[in-house]
C-alpha cells in the first residue's frame, strides 16, 4: 500500500490497524486525526513514523490512502468539513454505508474501496473484506492477516452482517460460566475455565483449513456428550432463528428494512 496513510476516526478498529502494521518492520507512515486525542497521541508514544495532525484536513494533505473509520451518523458531517482530491484512495471502514451514499460527499471524485477490517488485524490475524478489489489496499491489509475481495456490494454487505455475531459469541461463553457458577463454581474460576476451553478451539481454528462440518464430526463421538447438547441446542429451529436474525441485520445493513 502507499507509504503514507491517514485515518480520521481513531477508536479501537482504526488502533487496531496501527498497532498490527507496526508490529513489522513494513510499516508506512500513518497521520492521525486529532479528534480522539488520547488514543492518537498513545498511538503517537508508542510507535514511531506515527504522528498526530493539527486536522483532519491535515490528514487528507499528507497522506495518499485515507482511511474513514468514524460512525455512520458522523459521515456526512465529517466529510463536509474536508477538500479530498482525486488522487487520493478513501478506505472506507464506516458500517452500513454504500459507495453509492459516499460518492455524493466526495465531489472531487477520488476512489473509495470499502473494507471491513475486524479486532485480530492487531495480532496480524484478521481477514479482512474489500470491495472492490484494489491491490494496493489489499496488500496492506495482507499483511494484517489477509484478504477476501467481495465480486459485488452485496456480497460485502453479508460479511457487515456476520460481524453482528461476535457480541453474541461472548455472550454465549458468559451462559456456559454462569451456568457453572449456579452449579457452584466462583466467578472468576469459571471464567478461567471457559476462557482456557474456546481459547484451544480458536487455535484450532487458525492452525487448520478444515471445513466447519468435519471440525463438528471430529469433536463429537455418535451419541456422546457433544453431539447431545449440540442437537438438543443447535437444532433446526435455532439454526432457523440465527439464520433469520442475520437476514434483519442484513436488511438493516443495506437500508431494506
């Protein structure tokens, strides 16, 4: 990617960015917007080539990508505000919002590219989507775990839908140990257990390409404990609700609702 990028909007997923593509010796020189001035000047502190602008118009003038990384309901505000030029790249990481809905606040017509770049671009672990497909932003974010380059906005939009899941994952894991603690178990030993047990499964996950399907085969024995709660808990039903949840936030996504 460019050896110069700037992010407007610093909370944790544009933190996350930085602090993974600092952990290599590959890093460009990242301009931050000023608005979050306590992560920015932390980020600042920690990592060199890194550095805090007077504005967010600042940003746009010393960097070559631009990464949006704000809220949805602060776009049209924040944009009105700044002059980006036509050869400037937007890496839009704002939830929900089309290229369609951001090329009306870009007048002078620059590229966008949508991406949705999740928590583990910290570790170097997460895959990230783009749409569409730009070589420059995909390697930059390849080296933050790797990419998957949707054909067609709404096939991007889906991946915006499945990140709807990962409050609900925790939430999971926090019935598994206050049902442990209602068997008796303190708190924090529950917790420690039940953080210790996904925590394998999730180095499974990223040492293995096996398909979901032959990782459920190979933790359940034929009429054993796993395969018990799984279609006691796990049926179609449940399976139909989850499914049908993902297609409101789907909806909601892509403003079908």
């Amino acid at each position: 990617m460019a050896s110069t990028i700037g992010i407007i909007g610093v909370g944790e997923i544009a933190s996350a960015i930085v602090e993974g593509a600092c952990a290599g010796d590959d890093r460009p020189d990242f301009f931050l917007s000023p608005r979050n001035a306590e992560r920015s000047a932390k980020l600042a502190s920690d990592f060199d080539r890194v550095e805090v602008c007077e504005s967010n118009q600042d940003v746009i003038d010393r960097s070559e990508h631009v990464i949006l990384a704000v809220l949805p309901q602060q776009t049209e505000a924040v944009l009105a505000e700044l002059d980006i030029p036509a050869d400037r790249t937007v890496v839009s990481a704002i939830a929900g919002v089309s290229v369609e809905s951001l090329s009306p606040l870009l007048p002078q017509n620059p590229t966008i590219v949508r991406v949705i770049p999740l928590p583990p671009v910290r570790e170097r672990q997460g895959v990230t989507a783009v749409y569409p497909a730009h070589p420059e932003v995909e390697e930059f974010f390849n080296v933050l775990g790797g990419t998957v380059v949707a054909d067609t906005e709404r096939l991007f939009s889906t991946l915006s839908a499945t990140t709807a899941t990962m409050s609900a994952y925790y939430a999971y894991l926090q019935t598994i140990a206050d049902w442990l603690v209602s068997q008796g178990w303190d708190q924090a030993d529950a917790d420690r257990i039940v953080r210790g047990q996904f925590a394998g499964l999730g180095n499974k996950l990223a040492a293995t390409d096996s398909s979901f399907a032959d990782l459920v085969t190979g933790h359940e024995t034929p009429g054993g404990l796993n395969e018990m709660l799984h279609h006691e808990w796990m049926n179609e039903d449940n399976s139909a609700a989850l499914s049908a949840s993902l297609d409101r936030v789907f909806a909601r996504v892509t403003g079908t609702d």
